[in-house]
C-alpha cells in the first residue's frame, strides 16, 4: 500500500507538471496582448519595456522563461516558497494574493460541502426507502430543480429575498472569521447553500439510484432472512455498500471548486481563488493564473489520491500492489 | 402418506397461492399448493426455473414484498399461520426458528463485512449477548461446518473464500440459533460438482445433529434422491406430484416425472439416451387450460387441456395430479421408463 502511494505522488507530480507546462504553452502561443505593457502601467518609455521584458524574461524563448518559473517555484523567492513571482498588476506578489483569497474558498467550499453531503444523502436515502411514495416524488422533483437552476440566478434571487427583502442574511461580500463571526456565518449562508443545491441534487439522485441498486442485491435478501430489523438491513447493510461510490468522488468535487466555484464568488462577491484566476485571465496576468491553476492541480491530483485509497479503505475487495 | 421417519410436524402449507400483481398483469406464481414437513425429515421440492418452489418458500419466510403481492392460504408453523403474523413478530421467527441457504453464495454475503462480523450479527439479532460471545459462536459454527482455522478465518472478508466455503458459511448462519426448519434453496447450483457432494452431506449431517426439517428446493432430482424423505414435484406453479421419495423414484407416477427422470444423467446412463423434455415452461402471465404440462406431454390426450387435474391420491398415499389412468400409467413406467432407468 505504501509503495502505492509513493508511486501515485510521483505520477501527480508529473500530471501537475503537464497541467502547468499547458498552461504556459497556452499563454505564450495565444497572446492577446504584450504582457510587459500591462506590467509597465501607463506610458512607458522603450527603455523601460525593454528593461521590463528583460527582468520578467519574456525576451527569451519560452522554454527558457519556464525553466526560470520551475527554478523559481522550487528554490523560492523574497516572499517565501513556493515562489511565485509578482502579478503583472499592481506589482504584487502571487503568493501573497493567494494566501489572501485561499480561505474565503477554502471556506465556502468546506461550508457547502457539510451541506450538500448531508442533506444529499439523507434525501436520496428517504427517496429510496419511501421509493414511489409522494416523499419521493417531491424529493426528486426538488433535485431536477437544483441540477436545472443556474447558481447566478438562484443566488441573485436568494439575495433579493432573504438579504433585501426579508432581511435574515448579510449580503454580498466576505467577512474574516477572526473579525466578525456572526457576520462570516451571515454573508456566508446563502453562497453555502446555492452551492451546495447543485451538489446537493446530483447527490440525492446518486444515493438514491445506489441504494436503490443495493436494496436488490442477494446479501439484503440474506440480512433479512437473518431477522435484522429493517433499520439493520437498510442502514447497516444497504447505505454501507452504497456509499462507497459517493465516499470516492466527494473529495473530487471538493477539489475542483478550489479554482471552479467562480460563479458562486462572483455572484456573492467574494473575491476567491475562481474569481481571481477568471480575473486574471481577462488581464493577461501569466503569474497569477499559473499561480491559481497549479494550487487547483495540486489540489485535483491530490483529491485523486485521496478518493482511491479511501475506496480501498471502504471496499475490501480492492487492494492495491 | 406413509409414516417412515416421521417426527412432530414443523410446517404445514396448506393450499397455498401467490399472485405478483405486475405491470403487464397478474402473475400466478404459485397454485393451490400443500405439503408437510416434519422433524428430522428433508423434503425435495423439484422443478424447473419459474415453477414456484422458491416463491413457496420465501413466502413462508415472509421476504415477498406483500406491496405487490397476494398470498393466500395458509403456511402453518408449529399451528401458528405465518402469513397472518405482523412484520414484526415475523422478523423474530426468521433467521432463529426458520433460516434459509440461498442459491448463489458469491452473492448472498455482504463483500464489506468480514464473515465473523456477518455471523456474530446473526447471533445477535436473536439473542442478548456480548459482542465477544457472539464472534466465539461464529467461530465456533464456522468450525461446525468444517472451515479449517475457524477463528483465523472469521477475520476473513467473503471474497477470500471459495464457493463452497461459502456456502459453508451461509450453512453455518443459518444454524446459529439451531433453527427447526432449514430451507435451503438450490444450494448446490452454483458449485462445483465436486463439492456439491460436500454440500449435500453437510446438509444432512446438520439435519440430524441439529434435528431440524429440511426443505431442499432443487432442479435437479439427482440431488433430492440422496437425502430427500418426500418429494414434491412442482410445474408451473403447481404440485404435480408428492410422496414418499422411495415411491417417486421406483414409481413416478406423473409424465412430467418421467420426463425429469428420463433427462437425468447417471453414471449407467449413456449421453445420447438422456431424453430432454421438448418446449418451455408456459408463461404464468397467461397459463394453459387444464394441466399446465399438456402442451408438452407425450401422453396427452382429451381431458387434459379442459379441467385442471385435481390431486389424485394412490393406494400407497402417494399424490399425482394426472388423467392417465393407473393401468396405463404402469404399464408405460414398466414399459419405457423404468426399464430405461433400470428400475421396475
């Protein structure tokens, strides 16, 4: 097992290295713009682009200016490691924009997650109990609802009615944990809850659709035969074999909203690490978007690492050599 | 009905049906049928795939879905009728008083739960015991069965075992609170013909040390010959024919009888003189008229597709469910099937 693992995070260290290689690629074969006049601001002299291109090696071939950004990454720089340079704008440091939007994500992510794993488990488990029932129906009609919905405008209509009208939440906007509590969990409820619907819905139908599947296996029959109590037979024997497959691919979606909870963020105007990679883009800021997409790639591959050793975990049959 | 063997009667069915209420319609997968099983007795219930003997018997352990299913009848244990039980009152006679072995041991057992775990459960579904003194019960069956290194192996998950070994296992749950009837169906359909055998034996082995009744539910009347007290022979939901095994197999009565006895293979019996029955079973969406058999019966003639044959009882107590007169029945059996299978 532990020869598995080692050879898993050498394969991950090599697919972050393709991911992050593709995006350089990317950015210096589709240029929509000369990176060092961004960098520059307004007006600037030939001598001063020269000297701009110089010290940000963009007049070096590409190869040459990713190895410098691998040598960097590895031995750091003056804001610490892993270095990531500086944005083009405003000067500042990646690794410090970062740090400061990482756990408004971190955050609404980890919220929403809680959310939408329990309550998508326990509706998809009543649905499957109570299959065919009203219950049901109104359960599975709410959840073509949350995969149908958009995030935007579920979460402009939460905002017009529960922070506009009624009152009950905070608006838009983060607030630190450490500053204000009560306000984070405010400003923080809607945006937990419009993401969490989504997942929420796909995670009720999953539960449903397994346990459904498992109900019909030879071993329930066997539970039964034993003279377990129903309780017994749906929850010890039925949810048990069930939620494997649910276990394996929560981390996975976890780790994709690092950098994809973008309309989520924008919409509540938190400021996250989607949000800042979307903007980064739009502004041909090389540093920061390599910044964002290396953190989600780390986190992606590592979520993969987690989510089959967790299904080795849960499920006996498999064992890895 | 003859006497031979006869302890106390465990379970009486009386006049049993069970209709499945399906999307294209009613399904009528058990008609009119009754039998008896006593103490120390194995009764073989023989038929083809979809002739209603496991229906019969998952309905006496109260796992059919009653939602989109009827039951009528009666299914008496030791005098209580169990079909009038609550779900609850049934739930504390399964698994303790009746237990079942099903078909398929790869299937039967929880992949996740480590076989000691899925036994020990069974102990304590039934009785107030510790966690510790159920495992040692669990350990103590697994050796009962004859899995070698019991106690190491009840750590083991269900996939580092081998069918048999799991269908020991399965034996082995089904007697944890020492049950007084035990069904098992179809228990050697899965395995190999090697340990078929072993199967067989330890069924009956557990019979008498644990002196419960058995119901062995098979399709295959080379199984039932071994062990089996009574036979029933079920087609289409229905009882065909039910004696004493002696009787079945020295004097089958019924030609759908002969026909599973003609298409057994023996070790005297060349390949090519194994007789198979021609045409399939008929839907129970839409049955036949008459004896459900006729339209694959050699012996067919008037009577047969109009009313359905009531249970004739013989001489010897043996029942049949035939319009073939006695004389031409034996002279057919003296003639043809028993000298074929070297019987007379």
């Amino acid at each position: 097992m532990l020869i598995y693992i080692a050879r898993r995070l050498v394969w991950t260290l090599v697919v972050i290295f393709v991911v992050v290689l593709i995006t350089f690629v990317v950015f210096f074969k589709l240029p929509a713009g000369d990176p060092a006049l961004r960098f520059a601001g307004r007006s600037p002299t030939t001598a001063e682009l020269a000297l701009i291109r110089h010290r940000l090696h963009l007049d070096k071939p590409f190869y040459t200016e990713f190895g410098y950004f691998v040598k960097n990454f590895f031995t750091g720089d003056s804001n610490g490691w892993p270095g990531l340079g500086y944005s083009y704008e405003g000067d500042i440091p990646v690794l410090q924009e970062i740090e400061q939007r990482a756990p408004r994500t971190l955050f609404l992510i980890a919220g929403a997650g809680i959310i939408w794993l329990i309550f998508g488990v326990a509706i998809g488990v009543t649905s499957a109990v109570k299959r065919r029932s009203i219950v049901d129906r109104v359960a599975m009609g709410f959840a073509l609802f949350g995969i149908s919905a958009p995030v935007f405008w579920l979460g402009l209509m939460s905002l017009f009615i529960f922070w506009k009208e009624l009152h009950w939440t905070g608006g838009s906007g983060y607030v630190p944990l450490t500053q204000n509590p009560a306000a984070f969990f405010s400003h923080l409820i809607l945006p937990w809850i419009v993401l969490a619907l989504l997942f929420m819905a796909v995670y009720a139908r999953l539960t449903r659709g397994n346990l459904l599947e498992t109900l019909g296996e030879d071993y329930i029959r066997t539970a039964r035969a034993k003279g377990l109590s129903e309780r017994a037979v749906i929850f010890r024997h039925g949810l048990r074999a069930s939620l494997t497959p649910i276990a394996t691919i929560f981390p996975l979606d976890l780790a994709q909203l690092v950098g994809g909870a973008v309309i989520t963020e924008t919409v509540f105007n938190l400021q996250g690490l989607g949000w800042l990679a979307v903007n980064s883009v739009f502004t041909q800021d090389l540093p920061t978007v390599l910044g964002v997409v290396l953190l989600g790639a780390v986190c992606v591959a590592l979520a993969n690492l987690v989510a089959d050793i967790l299904y080795a975990f849960l499920d006996p049959r498999v064992r890895y050599a | 009905m003859s006497e031979a063997g006869s302890g106390a009667t465990l379970l009486e069915v009386r006049d049993l049906s069970v209709r499945f209420r399906t999307r294209d319609g009613v399904v009528q997968a058990v008609s009119n049928l009754s039998y008896t099983l006593r103490r120390g007795e194995t009764l073989g219930i023989v038929g083809e795939s979809g002739s209603g003997k496991s229906v019969s018997n998952l309905a006496t352990m109260g796992l059919l879905n009653r939602s989109y299913t009827d039951i009528t009848g009666e299914i008496l244990f030791e005098g209580t009728d169990v079909l009038k039980l609550r779900q609850e009152q049934m739930r504390r006679i399964r698994g303790k008083d009746i237990a079942m072995i099903f078909q398929d041991p790869f299937a039967s057992l929880h992949p996740m739960y480590r076989v000691g775990k899925q036994l020990a459960e069974a102990v304590l579904a039934h009785e107030d015991v510790s966690r510790d003194a159920a495992w040692n019960r669990a350990v103590e069956l697994l050796e009962a069965v004859g899995i070698p290194n019991a106690r190491a192996r009840a750590r083991d998950y269900p996939h580092q075992f081998s069918g048999g070994m799991r269908q020991r296992v399965m034996i082995a749950m089904a007697l944890v609170h020492n049950p007084d009837v035990l069904i098992a169906d179809e228990p050697t359909t899965a395995l190999d013909v090697t340990v078929q055998a072993q199967i067989l034996e330890l069924i009956d082995r557990v019979k008498r040390e644990f002196d419960c009744g058995v119901i062995l539910i098979t399709h295959d009347l080379g199984v039932v010959a071994e062990t089996a007290s009574h036979v029933l022979v079920m087609y289409a939901g229905r009882p065909m024919e039910y004696g004493p095994a002696q009787e079945i197999f020295t004097g089958a009565q019924h030609p759908y009888t002969w026909g599973l006895l003609e298409s057994m293979p023996t070790v005297e019996k060349r390949l090519e003189i194994l007789v198979p029955i021609e045409g399939s079973p008929p839907s129970l969406l839409h049955p036949p008229s008459g004896c459900p058999f006729h339209p694959r019966c050699k012996y067919r003639f008037e009577p047969c597709d109009g009313e359905r044959p009531p249970l004739f009882r013989l001489p010897d107590g043996h029942l049949d469910a035939c319009y073939l007169p006695p004389e031409r029945k034996r002279e057919l059996w003296t003639k043809r099937i028993g000298a074929e299978l070297g019987v007379t």
